[in-house]
C-alpha cells in the first residue's frame, strides 16, 4: 500500500474568504500564519526538521486556511511562486490546496496545474442547503457536485472536508450527506463534529441557548455509523476531528473535541463488532478474541476499557485478546475450539444505516 504523503502545511487564515461563517475562527483551528516574505525560508526549514527514514515519502506543501483560490491571480501566483524551486529541486513533489467550491472556475485550474497543485480539498461541509444556509457558507450543495466533478474530470485528487452537528443538522441528515459524497466518489474525506471556538459566531449563540453541540458521546455514535458508510463505499477517511493544537486549545468553548477521537471511535466500533459475535454464539464463562496487531490497542480500548464492558455486560470471569498477523486489519475472530467466529468492521449494521 503507498503511504500517504507528509504534508507540510502553510496556514493563510481568512486570506481571500468572501464569508464569515457561522463556526470560523481560523487563528484558532490553523496554525501560525506564514507571510509571503519568509515563506521560502519556512517551507526549507520545515522540509530540514524531517526524520531521515521519512525522506524518501512523497511530500506536499499545502495551503491551509482562508480561500486561495478565490484571490486574484497576481495576489495567488506569488504563493505559488515561492514555490517553484522546491518543486524544481526536487524536495517536494505537489502542492495541495483548501479551498471553497464556489472559488474553482474552469479558467483557473490550468493555472493551479502549471504551478504543481495536485490535491484539492473542498469545504463542503454539508450537503443539505438548511443547513448550509444556517451556516452563512454562501454556496449550495449544487457547486460542491459541480466542482467535484470537474476537478475529478481535469485529474486531480479531489477530498471533501465536511462537519457534522453544525446548526440543523441532525444524524439523518448527516448520513444524507455522507450519501450525497458517496454519490460524487471523491478520492478522500475529512470529517470533523463542529465545535464552539472563541470569537466565531457560533459562540454567541451557543453562549444564548440557540444552539447545542453534539456531546463527545453522540458524536462518536454518529461517527461509527458514518465511517462504516464511507468504508463500504471504498471512500478513504483522511482524518476525524480537528488537529489538536495549542491554538486549538486555547480557543475551544464547547462541542465534541478529543485529541484522538479517531482512536476513541475506532474503539467503540470493535467493542460493538466483539459484542456481536458474543450475543450471537453461546460462550462460556470466558471470551477470548484474535485481532491483527494493528488493531489491537483500538480493541482493548483505553486502559483496557473495552475488555471491562464486555465483562461485565455479559457477566463473564474473563474477556482476553491476542494479536496475529493474519487476522485481517478491521477484522475480530472468537475463538471457539474448532470453530471460529470472524466479524468485519464493515459486517455491523446499525439501526440508521
């Protein structure tokens, strides 16, 4: 399998954004904003800090934050500019850029080409129009398909970067959305759960009672479900959630934030595939599971937590795991003598899907 890329991320916050919307606050959910002038200087200092056995992996200088593409051309092209002699020297490979869908006119993609963009991402963030619209995102459901499907047919890689629990959204219109993604067939995703942040919008009506966020608890449950979609539709996860930063930190009010919610919703999607094939076969008073390394910390949980709900859900002595490398990465086997009993993750079926 090829590793994903390192990506070296160059953040430009509200830079060319024609909103405000509604859960923005850019200095609190990028990183420290890089000027045009010590660009260069950052990119090499940057590309320098990376660990040698790491080298050889492709690398891309990304453009994070604000909306570059909706500049105009004489503002973006020295950004891309700067660039240029890295590409040439062969110490990165490609440019990735975030931008909206309403900021990709056709005459514009030529350009992004020339100077090396290889990755787009689109904020589409929902494809239900309410629910865009309460956000202040100032385009429509309609532009996300439109630009998806001309930068798939121009080549390049194309990711939708969405957020759930946003003001009228609710699960089933969370899951509407996943299916209206899955229809477009991007390359990858990123989903993130809203969170109220200082100085966005969103805060003061949070602050008034208007709006609530999703608890830590029900974004999970969401996100079991939604990931599972997306995995049976062969649609890579990129991430889940923001980056934890100090920014971040600094900033955050209220919502679903984890620094490893990934992990944790990886985790309660095997405590639920290992209480499926537990409730479906008659065991003793002792359960013992196989999984692939890989997938053996998500399984037990953090300080073993999984293992201990089993226990004591199905009143058992004991609840054990084993690694083996040829148990299947998202795979769980109980043992049961001659007999094992294997589970995927994309096996489980719950009530909203």
């Amino acid at each position: 399998m090829t590793s994903s890329p390192i990506i070296i991320p160059v953040f430009l916050p509200f830079l060319g954004c024609r909103e405000r919307c509604i859960f923005c606050n850019q200095r609190a959910t990028g990183g420290t904003p890089v000027p045009l002038l010590s660009l260069r200087e950052h990119l090499r200092t940057s590309l320098a800090q990376i660990p040698q056995k790491e080298k050889s992996r492709q690398k891309q200088i990304a453009f994070y934050g604000g909306t570059l593409t909706a500049l105009d051309p004489e503002i973006q092209i020295p950004y891309f500019k700067e660039v240029q002699p890295l590409l040439a020297e062969g110490l990165i490979d490609s440019i990735r850029i975030s931008t909206r869908p309403d900021a990709l006119s056709p005459d514009l993609l030529p350009l992004l080409r020339k100077y090396g963009t290889r990755t787009i991402e689109i904020g589409a963030q929902s494809m239900i129009e309410e629910v865009l619209a309460l956000a202040r995102r100032g385009h429509s459901a309609e532009d996300t398909a439109c630009a998806t499907s001309r930068l798939k047919e121009e080549g390049f890689e194309v990711g939708l970067q969405l957020m759930m629990g946003l003001p009228g959204d609710s699960l089933p219109r969370f899951l509407q959305t996943l299916d209206g993604v899955i229809h477009l067939q991007p390359d990858f995703v990123r989903v993130h759960p809203t969170l109220v942040v200082k100085d966005a919008p969103l805060a003061s009506l949070w602050r008034s009672g208007r709006y609530a966020p999703l608890s830590l608890d029900e974004a999970i449950e969401w996100l079991k479900i939604g990931l599972l979609k997306l995995e049976r539709a062969s649609i890579a996860v990129a991430r889940v959630g923001l980056q934890p930063t100090r920014e971040l930190e600094g900033h955050y009010l209220a919502g679903p934030y984890h620094p490893a919610l990934r992990h944790r919703v990886d985790s309660a999607i095997f405590l639920d595939m290992a209480a499926s094939l537990i409730a479906d076969h008659r065991v003793g008073p002792r359960a013992e599971f196989l999984c692939h390394p890989g997938d053996l910390s998500v399984f037990r949980g953090q300080k073993n937590d999984n293992l201990l709900r089993l226990r004591t859900r199905f009143q058992l002595e004991e609840v054990s795991v084993h690694s083996l490398d040829s148990v299947p990465r998202g795979s769980l086997v109980l043992q049961m003598g001659q007999a094992n009993l294997t589970i995927r993750r994309t096996d489980l079926r719950y009530e909203n899907n």
